[in-house]
C-alpha cells in the first residue's frame, strides 16, 4: 500500500488531470427486433441428435418477468437456465447495487431498476440489435444483461456505471466513470482487472505516469484493456489521495501539468512495488499437451446475427463436425485494413453479425461442450490484397503498423486467456512482414506470452514464408497454409498425386527438423471444381463443380497424412457456420464426398 497525502493537499493533486475521452452511450432499443431474422427451422439432419436448444421451440420475442419488486424488475427473454434461481439473482442485484451506495455514501434513492436477461447474446442481439454481454440503457433505468456458464452474474462492471450515474451524475473523465465501475468487480472477466492491467503494465512496458494515460487515450487500443487500466487508475488514485477526495472532485475532474509532476513521484512507487511483488510472466514455449488435431477452420458464413458465430444455426453446424469425429476448430474473428502499404489502426469485430467477442466465445465454448479443442485464429482482410502484400516504406511506419498490430492481437491474447481456448494463433499469411521483420515478431511474441498461457503458433503461407522465417524455435508451433500445388497436370492418377503430396512433406519435414517444432498444417483445402490440385488456393476461373475431383484431393492427402508423425494436426479450409450455407465452386466440403472422406479418415486416423 502507497502511503497516502494529507487530504489538505488531495484535492489539489488528483483533480487537475485532464481526460478528454467523454463517453457516448449507445441505448438499445428492446421492442425492435432483428427484422432478417428467418423464422423458419432448418430441414432437420439425419447425422445428429436433436439440437439442445433447437430453433423448433424458441421464440426470442418471449418475455417473461421473474420478479416485480420496489427496487428491480426482471424480464427473461425467455425464461433460461441463467446460473441462479430469480431470488438468488435479485440477491446478488442488491448486492452489488448496496456495496456502491455505501461506497458513495451518499442519501439518494436509485429508481426501480429493469434487467433484461438473456440466456445467449444470440437472443439479446435479436432484440436489441447489439450482441454485447451487457448494456446500459440510461434514459429507461434498464441493464440488459447475458448470464450464462460463460458469463456468470458479476462478469460485467456496466450495472455499477448506472448505479453510479443515478447516485453521482455524468463525470467529465470518462476513465474515471469506467474505473469506477469496474473497481467493484473483484473476479471481472474471469481473470480481475487488477491482474489484467498489471499484465498490460508489464507487456507495455508502462512506467510512467504520462507513458500509461497516452497508451490509455490510444483509439485502437482492446476494450478489455481500457477497462482493466481504468480501474487499476481508479485504485490508484483512491491509495495516494483517499476516497473522500476522490469522490468529492469525482465529477469535474480536471488536472494541469504541475500536479501530474506530483501524482509521478506516487505512480513511480506503485509500479515499483508492483515489480517487486508480481509473478514472474511464462517467456518460454508452453508445455501444454495436445492431442492430435482433427479439425476445420470454422467460417463465420452469413453475417446476421441469428447465422453466424454464437448462433444456434452455428451450434448445429458444430455438432455436425463432431460427428465427422473431428476433435478441433479454429475460430476466426477477422478485422480489415484498407491498405496494405497504409500504418493504421486495425478495428475489433464490434458490431452485431460479426465476428466480434460474444459469437467467437460461444461458438469456442459450444465446441468445447462437444469435446473439440480450439484455436483462437484472428486474421486480417484486405480488399483486393491479402496480407502477405503488408509492407510499410520507412523503418517509423514499421514501427506505427507493429504499434497497432500487438494492439489488435493483444486483445485476441486477452480473450484466449480469459476464455481457455486450448491455442493461439498470432499471424496468418503476413509474409512480408514475417519475412522482412523477424526481431519485431520476437518482440511480439514475447509480449503475448506475458498474457497467454496457452501454445502459440503463426500460420505461414506455402513456399517461401514457411520455408525461410527465422522465429519459428520461439513458437509452440509452426503453422502453415498449406496451398502447394500438387502437381500441375489436370489429368492425373491417383498413385502420382500421391507421390506429389509426398514430395511436399518432404518439404515440410526439412522445416521442421531444423527448427525443432511440430507441425501444424493451420489451413489446407481443395475447392468443388476441375483438378483443384493444381493451384488449391485459386480462384475457379470458369471450372465448372466436380466433387468427385475434390474427394481424390483430400483422399490423397488424408492418406499421406496417416504417416507423417512430424505433424501435429490438421484445420482444412473451411466449415460453414451455417448448415444453410451454398458456394458451390468453394472449399466446404459440406455435404460432398470429401466430406464422407474426411470423417473416415479422422475416425480412424491418428
């Protein structure tokens, strides 16, 4: 503990910080629901049980209040196994509302409040239009709230930041309502927040008062972090100055720079005595044991919120890949840049019907229920380009990109931290930058490693990025898109693809007896057109569907992968989220031959 200020000189010293980060509440509105929503049920499929939440008896719009009392009114919608019993619930709601009150101390009644429950963002979204875990509506005194085993009652600080706009008014630092908030979640998502910034602390390398409030103002910076550093602020500020005078300037804060002088010398000692007393962060390769990997890239196909990651259509979709006796997934959040020459801040799937954190949670914790591992695989897209064209003109816009990009990742890191997944992913196909910037990945890794716990691997493209990276004895793993072609004849039989694909391996085996690592072949596919073989990643140009073709390329493959014990798994590009999902000159093998195939081999594959 920091010793504290007299509380004469308190007032002076915390509140002449200026923030200028003024926050905008966005309010849902519960009575418009997702008009693209498809109320008809999916044909049922031969190949599966029943779903455990079938489409067939839900009607998101059911309300059903659980309780109608002085203080708080609470609506199901529907009525779902939520954790806790409604009385146990509305415990825990008052709770939490009288540990604020007495913290303010302040005689001023909080109006009735309203709490939506949700038992999937699935249905919260098709309500509200937003898929976020909780969300304050400010104007109607209502918190709509997803509770469920992945997010159990206290996940979310957002009910402390109502209770405090109703007891204290809108502050003008937005840090402080945020900190505020969060400073009375002890077990915040998961991992407490005080951990979660003392990671960031440490990744960032942030010692100084003015270092930690510049990266705090960062525009692309993750949620989970400014919310985590917010409230270890917020603690700060309450151990140097005293929670009287916290509260009473808590509202107008504003600072100037000769105080900030003064609250450094107070910051210097809490980082120090962080320093002193923290765990040492794991820097080497995680041990962490995997089975063999038998798995998919599990696409996010449709884009709405009732058909894409975290829907009920994807938990049947997963279920589906369970019975091709597949025992992986790799979960694939992406973001976008608009140019890969252009250093700018890379955006966090956010919006409803993306792939944003809510969906990929779910879809990563209904393939865990099923006894699949996996792996947490963000990647970027870019229009007309891909990534391995990122390449920036001056030794500073490489410097600006890598900023940008351990932001970005960092928060994928966070969330396979918070939320188990079994692997990580850090790069998918970024060739130049793998290529030309080996240190900058090093530096990379080693951050995420302060964060992540878990293996971690980076997926290369064929050829060139897999065959020459130098970082690959820093990962857990050597990932690879596999897209060589098999051979570039059109006619061709079946013993000489074989002896083709063998030839690659031999290939792939050089690699991976220098640099002492397993393989993981992180992306493989063949497309439902003419001797895809030749160039798998291509696009069709005009070749017309021909499954039969598609099924002697994964046969060939699956075959030669039978014996080739330096591999450590395969994810074949792509499953479809959606059942209803149709491409038919695409990779998913969905209801083709190869799929019958597949689920042969990983049945009694390895």
């Amino acid at each position: 503990m920091l010793p504290l200020m007299t509380h004469s000189a308190a007032p002076i010293i915390i509140f002449l910080l200026p923030f200028l980060l003024i926050t905008t509440c966005v309010t849902p509105d519960a009575n418009t629901p997702d008009r693209n929503f498809d109320y008809q049920t999916p044909a049922p499929l031969s190949w599966a049980n029943p779903p455990l939440d079938s489409l067939e008896n839900f009607d998101f719009r059911t309300a059903n209040i659980l309780i109608d009392e002085a203080d708080f009114r609470l609506v199901a919608h529907p009525d779902r196994d939520f954790g806790m019993s409604p009385k146990d619930l509305l415990k825990n709601l008052r709770a939490q509302q009288n540990k604020v009150v007495s913290f303010v101390n302040i005689k001023k009644n909080i109006p009735k409040t309203e709490v939506h429950l949700y038992h999937r963002a699935e249905d919260k979204g098709l309500l509200t239009k937003d898929t976020h875990q909780s969300t304050i509506d400010f104007s109607e005194q209502k918190i709509h709230l997803v509770i469920n085993k992945l997010y159990p009652y206290g996940f979310s600080e957002k009910e402390n930041q109502l209770y405090l706009r109703n007891l204290l008014g809108a502050p003008t630092s937005e840090m402080l309502e945020r900190g505020l908030a969060v400073y009375f979640c002890k077990n915040w998502q998961r991992l407490g927040y005080l951990n979660i910034a003392k990671k960031m602390l440490r990744v960032e390398d942030l010692k100084s008062l003015d270092e930690f409030l510049k990266f705090y103002q960062s525009e692309d910076i993750s949620p989970i972090v400014k919310t985590a550093l917010a409230g270890y602020f917020v603690n700060f500020l309450m151990e140097t100055n005293g929670k009287e005078a916290f509260l009473v300037n808590y509202k107008t804060w504003q600072p100037d720079n000769t105080v900030l002088q003064l609250l450094e010398k107070f910051w210097n000692l809490k980082i120090k005595s962080n320093e002193n007393n923290r765990v040492e962060a794991n820097t080497k390769p995680s041990t962490t044991s995997l089975p063999y990997l038998k798995g998919f890239n599990f696409a996010h196909e449709g884009y709405q919120i009732y058909n894409g990651y975290g829907s009920r259509l994807s938990q049947q979709s997963l279920q589906r890949i369970a019975t091709l006796s597949a025992n992986a997934v790799a979960i694939i959040p992406y973001t976008f840049m608009r140019d890969p020459k252009i250093a700018a801040p890379i955006p966090i799937s956010q919006r409803a019907g993306q792939e944003n954190d809510e969906a990929s949670v779910r879809s990563h914790y209904d393939a865990q229920q099923l006894g699949m591992s996996t792996l947490l695989k963000p990647q970027i897209w870019l229009r007309g380009s891909w990534p391995g064209e990122i390449e920036m003109d001056t030794p500073e816009n490489w410097d600006i990109f890598f900023r940008y990009y351990t932001n970005w990742i960092t928060h994928y890191a966070l969330l396979a931290e918070i939320h188990q997944f079994d692997l990580l992913c850090i790069g998918v196909e970024m060739s130049e930058t793998a290529l030309q910037k080996p240190d900058q990945w090093r530096k990379l890794i080693r951050k995420i490693r302060k964060i992540y716990s878990g293996p971690i691997t980076y997926g290369s493209n064929w050829g060139k990025e897999f065959e020459q990276i130098t970082f690959w004895e820093d990962l857990d793993y050597i990932g690879l898109s596999c897209y060589y072609p098999l051979n570039e004849k059109k006619k061709i039989s079946e013993n000489d693809l074989r002896a083709s694909f063998s030839k690659i391996l031999t290939t792939l085996k050089k690699v991976q007896k220098k640099n002492q690592r397993p393989l993981l072949l992180t992306e493989i596919g063949f497309r439902n057109i003419d001797h895809p073989w030749t160039l798998p990643h291509a696009e069709p140009d005009g070749r017309p569907e021909n499954p039969a073709d598609q099924e002697i390329a994964y046969r060939v493959v699956l075959e030669r992968l039978q014996e080739a014990d330096f591999v450590a798994g395969v994810f074949w590009w792509k499953y479809p989220a959606n059942l209803n999902y149709q491409n038919p000159n695409a990779f998913a093998p969905l209801g083709l031959p190869a799929e019958a195939t597949i689920e042969r081999f990983f049945r009694v594959g390895r």
